[in-house]
C-alpha cells in the first residue's frame, strides 16, 4: 500500500470502518513505515480530541461548538494584532446608513427612487429639456410659416 493511499484511508483505520484485509494492510504498513505512523499518531490526537467533545445530546450542535470554539480562537489572535470593532461592525452598519440616507433624501426632493447612474435619471435630467426645446421651436416656427403663408 502507498503511503498517500494510506493517509486516505487511515480515518477509517482508526475508526475500525474498513474490512478487515485493508485494516491489517494499514496495520502492517504503519508497523514498517515510520512517517505514517507519526501521521496516525496526529490523527489518533485529534480524534481523540473530537470523541470528547462527542456526547448523544448535542450531536447536532456538534460542528457549531467546535466552529465557535475555533472562532474564539481567532478571536483572541485578532486581538493581538489589533482589530478595530469598528472596522469589521460599524463600517458595513454606517456604508447601509448612508445608502438608506441617500434613497430617503432622493424620495424628500421629489426625484423618483431611481439611482442617479440610472438611465431614466439621465432621461430627465438631460434628455427632456432637448426635447422641450425641440417642442416649442418647431411649433412656432410652424406657426409663423403657417402666418407667412396667409
Ligand atoms: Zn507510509
């Protein structure tokens, strides 16, 4: 057996899952490789240390504890090097703030609760005076041709 097949399979090993033919090839080949047995000694650690975290109650909240746990941690480490709570809380809650003030102070001035990048924006504010302007002045000047021609 590979020693890469070998790390594959060595969580079933510990846990005894695997036939018994594969179980005795893990055996043997961690008997004669010295590698591999460091590795299932880590794995057995770590096992070990996941089995006491175990208990029937909680199996579902079971990755939640050892996630939150494991966020403490990084937590802690955040700490030492310094984390503004402003940074990771404030920032997000103040960017929606101002976002919720521009959309709010875009409806008190009467303009539609468009974004001003928007082309219906770019409608109002450029387009239809061009378009006023092309209204009124073919109008008159139809007007005074229709004068013109009486
Ligand atoms: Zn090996």
């Amino acid at each position: 057996m590979k020693c890469k097949t070998l790390h594959k399979k060595l969580i079933f090993f510990l846990e005894g899952d695997l036939p018994d033919k594969e179980q005795k090839e893990v055996r043997e080949h961690l008997e004669h490789c010295a590698d591999c047995a460091a590795f299932a000694q880590e794995m057995k650690k770590t096992l070990g240390i996941l089995e006491l975290e175990k208990s029937p109650e909680v199996t579902p909240f079971f990755y939640t504890r050892v996630k939150a746990r494991l966020e403490n941690q990084e937590e802690k480490a955040e700490e030492r090097v310094g984390s503004p709570v402003w940074e990771r809380v404030l920032q997000p809650v103040l960017f929606s703030l101002l976002l919720l003030a521009g959309i709010y102070g875009g409806f008190k001035i009467g303009e539609p609760a468009v974004p001003e990048y928007s082309p219906a924006t770019y409608a109002k504010n450029e387009l239809i005076p061009f378009l006023n302007d092309m209204q009124t002045e073919p109008l008159e000047t139809f007007l005074m041709e229709q004068n013109n021609g009486n």
